[in-house]
C-alpha cells in the first residue's frame, strides 16, 4: 500500500487512531496528521517520522492523498471540508484499519466492554507462542511499548469499535464478543439494534473461523440461540452459564489476581492462574483461552502466557503510594465497567475507597446517568467532577447532577466538584493512611492522581 503522499489522520492522537497510524510507519508509509493536543503518543509518532500538527486547520491536508477520520470527529472540521472541497477521499477508522487488515488472518474483538483487556491478552498470548502477530490495541500494554506492533506473522489482532457501526466493515476469522449490553444509544436506538449489530458482526466472519462468545452474557446468549452462520464454529465460555464449552469452576479471587479451573465439554484442562484482578479478567482470560485452543495452542501453553500477563495502561493501574495511601486509575467509564473496578477494589481491604469519577460524554451521562449512580455508590466517598465531552456539545439539561441525584438515595458521601484545584485540595484535606483513592473515567482524570501525588511529594 506504499504511497509517496500522505495518509492523513484527523484526530491522530486517540487510541485507535494512533495504532494504525503507526503500523502504517513502520509500513514504510508517509503519515500526516492533527489533533487538539499534544501527548506522549503523538511525539512517538513524530519519533517515527509522522508530520503532526496540533488544532485542526484547512490548510493541514495539504499533500493528504487520503483522510481517515475518527468517529469524534465533527463533520464540520476545517479538514473535513477542505478535503470535500478537494475531492479527497475521507475513510473512517475502521475502514482503515479493514484495508490495513487485507493479506491477514484477521483475530478481531468487540463488545461493549472488556475489548482492551481481552485484545491484550491475546496479543500477549499468540506473541508468547511465536505467532509475531500485528497488533492494533485500544490501550497502551507495556511489553509492546505502546497500543501497536507490526509483526510478521500472518495473524492480525484488533479491537474493533462498535459505537458508529463501523465495525460491521470488518470480516474476522476469528470474531470474540465480550458482552453486550446498553451502550452508545446516542447512535443506536435501543438493545435490539445493538444486539442485531453484534449478530450482524458474527455473521461476517469467514466460512471456517469461530465466533468466541461469553454465554454468561444474556444478549449474547440471545443472540447464539438463533442459530446463524453454520459454516463457523461457535465457542461459548462462562462462569455462571453452565452450559458454555469452557467453563471456569471453583473460581478464587485475590487482592492483586485470581485462579480458577477451566473445563471444556465437561473435561478438566487445569488451573488458569491470572495477576490482574476481577472476576471481569477471569472472563477476559477465557475468552483468550477459547481463541487460543481453536488456534491449536495447547493449553498450558495458554496458562503460562496468562500468569506472565500484566495489565493494560489505565486499567487499574497502580499510579503510587505515598503516606499510606494507595492511588489507582481505571479506564472504567460504563455502569458495568465502574461495579466490575469497584468490587476488584474491594477485595483490596483498604479502610476506604474514595473514588473520583470524571462521566465520559454528555450523550452517557443522559443516558446512563442513574445507572453510573448506582454503580458508584458502593465506595466509600465519592466526588463528581465535570464532564469529560469527547468533542460532543453540551445537552440542555445534562449534568453530572444526574449522577449524584442517583448516588444520594443510596449514599450521602457524595459531592460535585468542578475545579481540579478543588479537588486536590479537597482530597488533601480527606484522605488517610490506607485510604484507596481511585480516579475513574476514560477522559483525562488520571491527571488528579498525578498532580496529588507531585503534591504531596513535594510538601
């Protein structure tokens, strides 16, 4: 795919994008691109020798011979209309990342959350066995140095984004679905679309793959029970559906990890031992054991890679401890994603856990505000801050307050705070020795724990 002009990136620096802008580098490919802000990812690309510029501006295209767009990207985007006026070609995301997928056995996961984990952990997985897969991830993972690896082996695995439907672009051989729950309803109009769109998803993976699906998940197991695309075979796995063809038994869970014995059709394989917390990672981890025996790879093989794993950047990560407080961060910005960090932060024994939850996108918070609620009013304290957009304009009559209105009927600890030095001072104030203090969201609320710690470091 070799071209003397530019593949140009509007929006270069978010995850996905940034992944297949640099597989495309290490392509040997000419990259452009542009973005609100710098970061640590866009000068990785520029180390690579990517042009990037910061703010979005008509004149950046200049010697683009093709556009690709991300899905938070408005459609009245100086470089948009620039390149509509041009007549040069705009692609989405995933139709990039389908074209850079041609020529290889494609592994791909989706589902409404887990996809990160789980995409790492198989990428982790087929590494470890001499695979030398290509890797696009929705997260930063350490081994890989970042969210993305050009191998040369003949695998390619992907996280795919379901939030616009373009994921429905890509044909896997290996298709895995986590979950799929409520989700992006700003672009689906109810479960049902997104349940056809998951199933629409399965029935695009080529004759002779496998679809590898959570059973305990009661959408998916809707979805299973209509019987499609019989020229695929369908591996199921659970913990609580005794009816999967992997099966996780006498599950124990540890502060920092867990250890379950895993059947399949009913016959005992052994012990899968993991070093990232949850029951969710116990089902991540299975859904890499479904797609690693389909693979052929034995399954101690698959054992010894998974007790290696570590986890993904922003999942909870450990950011430090200092004066008996123990800081971490979580990606966690979805109802299930936020109970799911909390119940592993439980098992943690700290006296408290203060949580600092930044809602992601005012479409989220309208919609699964009382949701979020519940989900965080289990901590201990909980402080709110504003809303993390995404690029999305206000709505009329969208606030956090929907969140804390669904908190304070179940816990009273809860507060608004708007202002970053508020907050830090605020938990300056607050926290005590074995204190967790936990900052959640997929916005940039990861910062609060790092300016906390340079605080108190510094007094």
């Amino acid at each position: 795919m070799k071209n003397k002009k530019a593949i140009h990136f509007v929006g270069i620096g978010g995850i996905g994008m940034s992944a297949i802008a640099q597989i495309l580098l290490d392509r040997g490919e000419s990259v452009t691109g542009s973005d609100i802000k710098d970061t640590h990812i866009i000068q990785k690309l520029r180390d690579k020798g990517a042009v990037i510029y910061i703010g979005h501006k008509a004149k950046n295209i200049h010697g683009a011979m093709l556009l690709v767009v991300s899905s938070a990207i408005s459609k009245f985007n100086p470089e948009l209309k620039e390149a509509r006026k041009k007549k040069i070609p705009i692609i989405a995301r995933a139709m990039m990342l389908a074209l850079l997928m041609e020529g290889s056995k494609k592994i791909i996961i989706a589902g409404t959350h887990g996809k990160t984990t789980t995409t790492s952990m198989i990428s982790f997985l087929l590494e470890s066995n001499g695979f030398d897969p290509t890797l696009a991830i929705g997260g930063e993972l350490e081994i890989f140095g970042g969210n993305a690896k050009l191998g040369q082996g003949e695998y390619f695995v992907a996280e795919a984004d379901e939030s616009d439907g373009s994921f429905l672009n890509l044909s896997p051989d290996i298709g895995i679905v986590t979950n799929v729950e409520p989700e992006h309803l700003d672009y689906y109009k109810n479960i049902q679309e997104i349940r056809n769109a998951f199933k629409r998803f399965l029935k695009n993976i080529k004759p002779g793959g496998a679809a590898v699906l959570c059973l305990d998940d009661e959408n998916i197991s809707r979805i299973v029970a209509q019987k499609f695309n019989p020229d695929i075979q369908f591996i199921t796995y659970g913990i609580k559906n005794k009816k999967a063809d992997i099966l996780a038994e006498d599950v124990k869970l540890r502060p920092w990890g867990s250890q379950a014995s895993i059947f399949r059709n009913g016959v005992l394989l052994g012990t899968l031992q993991l070093n990232v917390p949850g029951i969710h990672n116990v089902l991540n981890a299975m859904a890499a054991v479904g797609a690693g025996l389909f693979l052929g790879i034995r399954f101690k093989k698959i054992c010894n890679a998974m007790v290696k794993f570590k986890n993904v950047r922003r999942r909870f990560e450990v950011r430090g401890e200092v004066g008996g407080i123990l800081i971490l961060d979580d990606y966690a910005h979805h109802p299930t994603e936020v109970r799911m960090t909390l119940q592993a932060a439980r098992m943690l024994n700290r006296k408290r856990i203060v949580v600092v939850f930044q809602p992601h996108r005012w479409t989220r918070t309208k919609f699964m505000g009382r949701e979020l609620g519940a989900a965080l009013s289990v901590a201990d304290l909980i402080f709110v801050t504003k809303v993390y957009s995404a690029g999305e304009r206000p709505l009329s009559g969208v606030h956090p307050n929907l969140i804390l209105d669904a908190i304070k009927p179940l816990n009273r600890n809860v507060k608004f705070l708007k202002d970053t030095k508020k907050i830090i001072s605020t938990l300056l104030e607050t926290l005590k020795s074995k204190d967790l203090l936990l900052t959640l969201g997929a916005g940039d609320v990861y910062k609060i724990g790092e300016e906390l710690l340079e605080k108190i470091n510094n007094e």
